[in-house]
C-alpha cells in the first residue's frame, strides 16, 4: 500500500517540484521500503540512477522529461 502512495504522490508533483528534483526522493523511499537502510546508499545510488535516467531520456531518446514549475 506504501508504494502505491508513494507512486500516486509522485505522480500528482512530478510536475510541480520537477524529475530531477523529485525522483531521488521517490527511488529512496522505495530503498527503504524494501528492506535497506544505509543513507548514504541510498542517497547515492537514488542520484546516480536519476542521473542516468535524466540523460538517456533526454540526450539519447530526446525526450525532455518535466523540470517543474518551481524551476520555470
């Protein structure tokens, strides 16, 4: 049930706060629901996964993902 929070919240502000912005949040919260613990793993691997989501979408497929009101 936590993840499907999880999912809807990010949903519902993804366009709001930005991809960048909200997405390591969102892939940490799922680190800690299954089980891990380590902050500074987390953090790590939440914004190095981000990063490479960010440039595959953007520089490979061309496809900009949202960058948020906040930042616009």
């Amino acid at each position: 049930a936590a993840a499907v929070v999880l999912a809807v919240a990010y949903v519902l502000l993804v366009e709001k706060l930005g991809f960048l912005l909200l997405t390591p949040f969102l892939l940490a919260a799922y680190m800690f629901l299954y089980g891990e613990r380590s902050l500074l793993k987390m953090a790590v691997i939440a914004c190095i996964t981000t990063a490479c989501i960010w440039l595959l979408f953007t520089k490979v497929f061309m496809i900009f993902l949202p960058v948020g009101r906040i930042f616009a």
